[in-house]
C-alpha cells in the first residue's frame, strides 16, 4: 500500500498489517506514511452499490509549507508510531474530497481550481485528529526516515537472504533499535515485512504467469517450497495453486 489518504466512498474495507486489522468505511478516511505489505479485502460491495474509492496522494512539502505558515507547534510523541491509522471523515475535509471530484464535470476548471483544492485538503488533513502524524511526514523524524530507507532496502531485495545487523548498518542503527522502531512504524518486524512481500509477489506470478508453486517458491527467495505453501497459506487462506485457481474463478484481476 503506497503513501496516501484512502477514502471509501461506498462499501467497507478491511486492510491487515501484521495481526492488525484496520476497517473504514464512508465514515472514515485510511492514510499510510509509509509502504507497507498489507492483505486487503472488500467486505461490503454488491452489483447494486459496489464498492467505491478514491486516493489522495499526501505531498510532505506542501504539508511542511502549511505547518510553517499556520504558526502550528512541532509535533510530539503522542501516538502509537505506526505508519497506517483510520480517523474520522469531518465534513470540512468531506466538503473538499466532493469539490475535487466534481471538476471532472467542468474540466476547464481543473487547472486553475485543482492546486487551490489540494492545499485546502492538505490544510484540513493538519486540522484534524492525527496533526501529529502528518506532521512529522513533512516535518521529518530520524527514526522515520532511517525506518524508510530499510523499508526501501527491502523492497529492492526481497528475494535475498536478509541479515538484520547489515541492515541497521545501512541506516545507522543498531540491530536492537532497527528492530523495535520497524515494529513500531510498520507493524511487523523486517523479516515478517521481507516475507509479506515474498508472499505477495508470489501471489501475483502465480496468478499473472501460471507458474508451478515451486518455481514461484524459489522465484521469491524461499529455500524450500514446503515452508513457502505453509507461510502462504496461513497469509491467505488457502495453498498457493488453490489460492490461485479461486481468484482466477472469480475475478481476472488480483483483489
């Protein structure tokens, strides 16, 4: 899941980070700081009101350039430190969102209201409850930015064998802190991340290329293609060919 505001407009979804899972709904607004693995499912959708959504893409400058201009003071400690929160939709921050949208019915407005309507969300997003979390995207946190650069390390290397002390190393931290900071930013240490994402891509070449499981196994970095069919089962379910034969059943896309 990549860095944004998530706003269902119809339905209910559930979005699961290590052993939590967050549910929002047209209530609620989902916002992610940082790249996280994540297994999501729509929970409520039918033919006669699927399932509606839109993304905001969250611009830590424009943030920054708020905070500064509004006087607002530094943000504290004053949160759990995880990179996913659900918070309440106000109707300020409503208003905006319906505004945005509207402009695709007047397209010669898009140019000149567009940038003015962004700032106005960005400003709304710093009014609400989660003020301390935005901030410190603009603002910048050490922990955050070295927890960031591990994240973006694993991402490029997933399929290799992970070694927690040279990991810290790249970011200047130790084992012990690199550790416990991940867990409290992405909800997961760095190898269950490693794994999620392993998983994930597995996933998606099982579906896309019909590859066999064992390749897929070895593919994603997994020694052995029994432990691979453990793990991916207990994330999604089901064994990976079973798994695979159901999405494609239902849908030709992944969820």
């Amino acid at each position: 899941m990549q860095p944004a505001v998530y706003v269902v407009v119809q339905g209910r979804k559930h979005v699961t980070v290590g052993d939590t899972t967050y549910v929002y709904d047209p209530s609620q607004y989902l916002a992610v700081s940082l790249e996280l693995p994540v297994v999501a499912h729509i929970a409520e959708a039918s033919p006669d009101a699927p399932y509606l959504c839109m993304t905001l893409s969250v611009d830590a400058r424009e943030l920054a350039s708020l905070i500064v201009e509004t006087g607002r003071p530094a943000p504290r400690d004053e949160h759990d430190g995880r990179a996913i929160f659900v918070s309440s939709l106000r109707p300020p921050l409503l208003d905006a969102l319906l505004r945005l949208v509207r402009l695709l019915d007047a397209p010669q407005d898009i140019p000149v209201l567009t940038p003015l309507i962004l700032r106005e969300l960005h400003f709304r997003l710093l009014q609400g409850e989660q003020h301390s979390r935005l901030a410190e995207m603009a603002i910048g946190d050490g922990r955050l930015r070295r927890v960031a650069g591990a994240i973006r390390w694993i991402k490029e290397h997933f399929a290799e064998p992970l070694q927690i002390e040279t990991l810290a190393k790249r970011v200047n931290m130790s084992a012990s802190a690199l550790h416990g900071h991940f867990k409290a930013v992405a909800g997961v240490s760095p190898i269950q991340y490693q794994k999620h994402l392993r998983l994930q891509e597995a996933r998606r070449l099982l579906l896309s290329e019909g590859t066999s499981a064992e390749a897929v196994a070895y593919e994603v970095g997994y020694a052995s293609p029994s432990q691979f069919s453990r793990e991916y089962a207990r994330l999604f379910g089901r064994p990976p060919r079973r798994d695979a034969d159901r999405m494609r059943e239902s849908s030709p896309v992944l969820p």
